[in-house]
C-alpha cells in the first residue's frame, strides 16, 4: 500500500509541474492529511468530498469565464434599486401635489370665510363700508365675464383677477387688479393697479402698474362703481391691437402705483397720459 501511496504523490507533483493530466490515465482518489492546497491557478485543484481529496480541473480561462455570471446579478439587483428610486420620487410629488392642493383649498376656504363674513355684518347707511358692502355683493352675485373679486379681512382692498377675453392679443393671460376704497370714497374715485409680476403690455398701462383711464380722474362720477371701473379696464385691454408702452413710460415708472389721479391729462388713444 506504501508503494501506491507514493506513486499517486509523485503524480499529483508531475501534473502539477506539467499543469496537464496524462492522456487515458484516470482520477486518483487518495487521502490526504494536510486541508491547505500547495498548488496556484490555473491548473488541476484538489476539492475535498467524502472526506477524501480528488483531482478535478479549472477551465483555462480562470477566474474571468465567471465574471458575466456576476455582472448578471449586479444588474438584476440595480434595476430593484432603481425602481425604488422611481417610486419614491412619484410620491414624493404626490405628496407635494396633495400638499399644494391642501393649501389652496384653505387659502379659498379662508377667503371665502372672510367674504361671508363681510356679507353678513349688519351695517348701517351711515357707516362708512355701507356702500362698499352693497358692491360687493353685487359683484360676487354677478360676476363680469373675465372677472373675478377676492376680499380679505380688510373690507376696503379688494383683488380683481381679470382674464384676457377671446379674440385679444391679451387671451388667456391672467392679470390682478388692485383695488382700495380711500376714506372720501365714493366722492373720490378708487385707487386702481394692476400688481406685479404680470402688468399687461399696453400704451395705456405703465409698467409700475398705473392706468391711463379719465375714469379714475376727472371723469369719475359717484354714482360708478369698482366693478365698473374693472370692465372698463378689461374694455382697453380687449380693444388693443398691439402691445407697447405708453411714452412717457420712462419718466412715470418709478413713481408709487395707486394715487389719486387729480392734475393728470388725458389725451386720445393714440398718445399716452402726461
């Protein structure tokens, strides 16, 4: 038995040495004390089975043959990652759509509470909001086409948003008017802008957000109203037939928007206010 012991350990070194395996010469199971290989790749490795040691071979390729097995893998667990990615993104813009919504509906809520609360205040003929009550209502009650009115908890400062109608070089876009109701009103007109950051482009709107309009001056009458005053607005924008700057517009765009239109003159379309 010695003999044969030491002939498949001869062998074993001899193929080690050639890195080959002898033609027609089977496997030899022997056993083997030591658990530690003393051979490097490539070349024939011992594994161990059935508490016994046999020799088997690695492709000549080594490790490399293995690696697409791998590369396999890692994609299959990055795209899982990916997904995840996907989907959190998606409802984190859920999340920020629904917060948006939320907060729109509440600012409405709230504006609608104030306005009802305006409504339902029991005021005198004497009282100074009396008739900025009464328009109110008239307004909410019926609205102007292209015309909408938001009032907060200040009952003398109202915003008109104003749509630019069909058929308007202005159609589509969303303008806010400014409205607030001076202490002489209605003997004196209101005070009347258009607020950043969309004041229209028009030869008769100054980029501060003045309006050129004789109604807000000379030519106001007590028995008119905001609302009137509104649709007159909408009237020049929807009868423009090109956007441009009034002329003095340099010279008028730095003043405070809103004043009281006393010593201001007013000339025909075709020139702008002085």
């Amino acid at each position: 038995m010695s003999w044969l012991f030491l002939f498949a350990v001869a062998l074993i070194e001899l193929q080690q040495s050639t890195g080959e395996r002898f033609h027609g010469m089977p496997t030899i199971s022997v056993p083997i004390k030591h658990n530690k290989p003393f051979w490097t790749n490539p070349g024939p490795f011992i594994t161990r089975r059935n508490s016994h040691e046999i020799l088997t071979e690695i492709p000549r390729g080594g490790a490399s043959d293995y690696d697409d097995d791998d590369s396999d893998s890692d994609q299959e667990e990055e795209e899982p990652v990916q997904k995840k990615q996907i989907k959190k993104l998606t409802n984190t813009n859920k999340n920020k759509s629904a917060t948006s919504t939320k907060r729109r509906a509440q600012a409405k809520q709230k504006a609608s509470s104030a306005v009802q609360m305006h409504l339902q205040k029991d005021l005198k003929s004497t009282s100074p909001n009396y008739r900025i009550q009464r328009e109110l209502k008239a307004f909410l009650n019926d609205p102007p086409p292209n015309l909408a009115v938001k009032v907060g908890k200040n009952l003398r400062v109202w915003i008109v948003t104003m749509k630019g109608a069909k058929n308007t070089i202005y159609e589509g876009e969303v303008f806010r008017l400014r409205v607030g109701f001076p202490p002489q009103y209605p003997t004196v007109p209101p005070s009347v802008y258009f607020l950043p950051p969309n004041i229209p482009v028009h030869e008769h709107v100054y980029t501060n957000g003045d309006i050129c309009l004789s109604l807000l001056g000379k030519d106001w009458r007590p028995t008119m109203t905001a609302q009137s005053i509104a649709v007159s607005i909408l009237s020049i924008l929807s009868s423009a037939q090109s956007k441009s700057l009034p002329m003095d517009n340099a010279q008028h765009a730095q003043n405070k928007p809103g004043q009281f239109q006393k010593d201001w003159v007013y000339h025909d379309d075709n020139v702008s206010c002085k």
